[in-house]
C-alpha cells in the first residue's frame, strides 16, 4: 500500500507528462514558423534531461586543486559544456516532418560547435596559464639570473682562462656588456696584462671611411684610459693606419709596458718612437717583424735608451740592417734575445755580421736566432778578440730551408765559449760534420736539429759518417734529436742509436726525426724497447721499412704498436 503523498506525486508526474504531449503536439506545422516556441517549450523536458547533472558521480571528482602562492585555486574538469547551465538542448521529436528534421538539425549542430568553440577557448587555456604562472615562472627566474649570484672572484678566473685562450680583445669588451657585474669582473686590470688589437673594423686592403676612422681612435683611446692600466705585453697586428697614433696612446697611458709588437704594420714614424722615449721606461722587449717603419727613429732610439732593450726581433731588408750594426757598436749592452728573419717571398738572403763584435758588446746574450738568413762573417777591424765569447747562450738558431756555407770553424767561433747551450738549430747546414759538433764545449744539449731539408743536392758530400760521437756526447741530455736526410750508414746509424739506449738516463729522449735515412729495424727495435719517455717518430721515407710503416708516429702506444709489427 502506497501513501496518500506517493499517490498525488505519480499523479501530478503523469498530468505534467500528459500537458508535455499536447503543448508538442500543438506546436507542430507543415511550414515550421513557430520556431521560438520549440525553443522554449523543452524547459518542460528539462526535469527528465537533468539526468546529465549525474557528473558527479564517485567514478572521480569535477575539479582539481592547484596550490598558487597565496590561495588554493579549485579549476573544474567536466567536460560537459551544459552542467549547471540554465538552458539545454531540446529533444527531437520522431514525429516532425523531414524538411524540418533537417533545418532543426543544421540550427542545433551550428549552435553546439560555437557553444563548444567558445567554452573550449573560456576554459582550457585559462587553466593552462594559471599552471604555467603557478609552476614555472619561479624556475625561469632562477635560471636566468645564474650569472648574477657568482662571486666576481670566480668570473675574473673563469675570464681569465679565456683570455688566455683567446685574448682579451673582443672577449672582455663583449663580456662587459652582459650586466653590471660582468662589467666589473671584466674591468679588472689583471685581465688586461695581454692585449693584441687586430684589424678588426674593416678588412685589410680597404680603405677607411672618416667616421671609421674616428670610432678607431675613440674606441681605442676609451681601452688605453679605462683597460690598459696594468697592460704589459701590447700587439698591433695588420694596421695600415693610426699606427702612430697607438704607439703614442698606448705610451702615454700605459706606464708598466714591457713589450710592444707590430706585425704587418706600417707607417711607424719617428715621432712614435720619440713618443715611446718618453714615456716608456719600461720597455724591454721591441718586435718589428714584417713590419715597415722609419729606421731612423728606431736608431734614435736604441742610441738613447738602447741600455734597457733585452729583446729585439726585425726582418732582414736592405735598410733594416742598419740594426745589427748599431747593436754590434754596444747600443744594447743588456740584450738577451736577437732574431732576424726574411720575407716569405725572400730568397737567398746574407747578411754579413761580425761576431766578435756581437759578442763583445752583447755579452749577455742568451739567445740568438737567425732564420733563413745565411751569415757572412766579418773581421774586426781593429783585431780585438773577444776572450769569453756568449757565456749565457742557451739557444743558437741559424736554420735555413736552402744551401748553408757554414763550417766548423765558424760555428766554433760562435760557441766557443757557450757551455750553457741547450738548444742548437742547424737545419741546412750541411757542412757541419759529427766531429765538429763533438767538440763543442756545452756538455748538456737538450734538443739539436741538423736536419737536410733543402731541394737542391748541389754540393753535397758523400755518405758521412760519426754520428755515434754525438749520440754519445749527449746521450744523458738529448732530449730530441732531428737528423731528418742525413746520409750516414746503417752500420753508424745502428752505433748512435746503441749510445742514445745504454745510457744511464735512457728516458730523457722524447722526440727522434730518422726521415729519409738509413736506418733499419733492427737498428731501431732497442730503442723503442728501452726508452720509453719517446712520444715522437718520424720514419717517413725510410728505405729499410714497409710502406705500411713509413710514417709519422705520435703517442706511446702508437710506438709501441710498431715494435709488435717488428717482432
């Protein structure tokens, strides 16, 4: 038995039911002009279509909770576009004619996509940018600002590495435009001992405009003001232009500069030089390679205060020259370093030099270089000899890719007195022989390359031979021997390298040049057995060997490799 309040509510249900049908039934017509009463008229069914509003249903909750900084924000995931809405689609009716079946439908399959459309546009993205903003942006912030909280201590190191890689110009000039403290590590003097300055605005070979120009000498003027406090080794390299004008700047602002080097450069004038009297106190170093200027200056210059000069490099020319003479008659009593050079395009370059007077007015040279330049010995005019010779040479150079006149007697007369060499470069120099070299006075020679590297063989003598009494003489200290042509014999060849194993410091060779000679493997095998400091092999070119072998070798066990092959 049910109620009396049961009763009356299925009774009421069925009335309602019963007004639904008839108020449907009355609204249809064959031309379809009643459309706004079909819209309203579905509100009615909205007590039976609410079954949509069963969402929430324990499968799982309609929102999520994301944390934000201050407040917990509750964003729903239903994916139904009509829940809690006060409208909802109307319901087909079976009984409408086709023609407005079809209009019926296109309206409402319109009106759903833009519905869709937009609550997909309300709704999505603004979900998305409150987790990006929520979950990101504290990350993002923190990452960027990385450089801002290291000490400038450990940037000025981290600069510094660089720098010595790369130079300090452009690096430091665009480091410092990163942030203020960028800019401070960047402007540390320390950073800025070293500074070559290129071509850097034009290419080499154009011309400069005028306000090139001017942003040359504003730039530049702006460095030697603010960066070149502490500067101490200066490069200008391919300037055709201005050169004077940094020379003076960089002598007017840079108190502590020891070295200056142009290379490539032209158009040094006297007054340059003048300028760099001045106010270069302590100026040691002067490099003049390949580069044109005014000699006359220069001599001024080194007449004046050639006393503070320990290094001087230029090119051989027919006016450079004019150096060497002014250094044999005592300018600079304190150098320690001279290396004349040639042209690329130069060949068979001499220069006459009288080497007595070098060593009587340079006692204190250590080394000495002269590359591709053939020396022509002079004699003193007045007879004075020279007793002690170059007692602190440490490095004689006197290599040259074409023919070499010097003798025995000529290199004695340089390294008579020299029983601290520990380099020595005779490359060309073929009429040097085994016994000659033995009876040098320096006991510990380090490194010796007497290599053949020219292409003529005019006046070359036969198949030499002692080389056995070099290895043996500096067997203890050699540490890399170039002998690379050479045409000695196998059974020579064989005794030397014996000497190099037996002795009692069999290690201290690193590097050996056997290129285009006649050695033998079986010359060869104790030497890569026993010394075992050796990095370096060139057996390129060498008749007694395998094609597969003749080659160049680099590393440990790279040489070790080749002693298998031999076994």
């Amino acid at each position: 038995m049910e109620s009396p309040e049961a009763e009356a509510s299925a009774h009421s249900e069925r009335k309602d039911d019963t007004t639904a049908s008839t108020s449907s039934a009355s609204g249809r017509g064959e031309d379809g002009s009643k459309k706004p009463k079909k819209r309203t008229k579905p509100t009615g069914v909205k007590a039976k279509k609410h079954k949509k509003a069963r969402v929430s249903r324990p499968a799982g909750p309609g929102y999520t909770v994301h944390q934000g900084e201050d407040m917990l924000l509750v964003i729903s995931s239903s994916t139904s576009q009509y829940d809690g809405s006060a409208w909802n689609p109307p319901k087909k009716s079976g009984k409408r004619k086709k023609l407005n079946k079809v209009k019926v439908k296109a309206n409402q399959t319109k009106k759903k996509k833009s519905v869709r459309a937009m609550t997909k546009r309300a709704n999505k993205p603004v979900a998305t940018e409150r987790e990006e903003s929520n979950l990101f942006v504290p990350q993002k912030a923190s990452d960027h600002r990385w450089g801002e909280s290291l000490p400038e201590e450990v940037l000025i190191s981290i600069f510094q590495m660089v720098v010595v890689q790369d130079g300090a110009v452009p690096f430091l000039c665009r480091v410092g435009q990163v942030c203020r403290l960028w800019n401070a590590a960047a402007s540390s003097a320390v950073l800025w001992r070293k500074v070559t300055v290129g071509h850097c605005w034009i290419a080499p070979g154009k011309s400069q405009l005028p306000k090139t120009e001017k942003k040359i000498k504003d730039t530049f003027n702006w460095l030697a003001q603010n960066r070149f406090s502490q500067l101490r080794d200066f490069s200008l390299c391919h300037w055709s232009k201005n050169v004077p004008f940094a020379v003076e700047i960089v002598s007017q602002f840079c108190p502590h500069l020891r070295a200056l080097k142009l290379s490539y450069c032209t158009g040094l004038t006297a007054t340059a030089f003048h300028t760099l009297a001045l106010h270069g106190r302590s100026l040691e170093s002067i490099n003049l390679q390949y580069s044109e200027f005014q000699v006359e200056g220069l001599l001024e210059y080194l007449e004046n205060h050639g006393s503070q000069i320990k290094q001087i490099w230029f090119t051989h020319g027919s006016k450079n020259d004019r150096l060497l003479n002014a250094i044999t008659r005592g300018n600079c009593p304190d150098l320690e370093l001279l290396e004349v050079n040639t042209k690329l395009d130069s060949k068979g370059c001499e220069l006459p030099i009288c080497i007595r007077a070098l060593q009587i007015a340079c006692p204190k040279l250590k080394t000495f270089r002269m590359l591709n330049v053939r020396p022509l010995h002079k004699m003193m005019r007045n007879g004075a000899d020279s007793t002690a010779g170059f007692p602190l040479m440490e490095e004689l150079c006197i290599a040259t890719t074409s023919y070499s006149s010097m003798t025995d007697k000529d290199l004695m007369d340089i390294l008579f007195g020299s029983t601290r060499l520990r380099v020595l470069d005779l490359r060309g120099c073929s009429r040097i022989t085994p016994s000659g070299l033995s009876t040098l006075p320096c006991l510990e020679l380090e490194c010796l390359f007497w290599g053949q590297y020219f292409s003529s063989n005019v006046g070359l003598p036969s198949p030499k031979k002692g080389l056995h009494m070099v290895t043996q003489k500096w067997s203890r200290t050699l540490q890399q021997l170039d002998i690379a042509n050479q045409l000695f014999t196998e059974e020579d060849l064989e005794m030397a390298m014996s000497h190099l194993v037996h002795s009692t410091e069999a290690d201290a060779l690193r590097s050996l040049n056997l290129s285009g000679t006649r050695i033998t493997p079986r010359a060869l095998r104790p030497v890569i057995r026993q010394v075992t400091a050796l990095s370096y092999l060139n057996l390129s070119s060498c008749r007694y060997f395998a094609r597969g072998l003749k080659r160049i070798y680099r590393g440990q066990e790279d040489i070790r490799q080749l002693l298998d092959k031999f076994e």
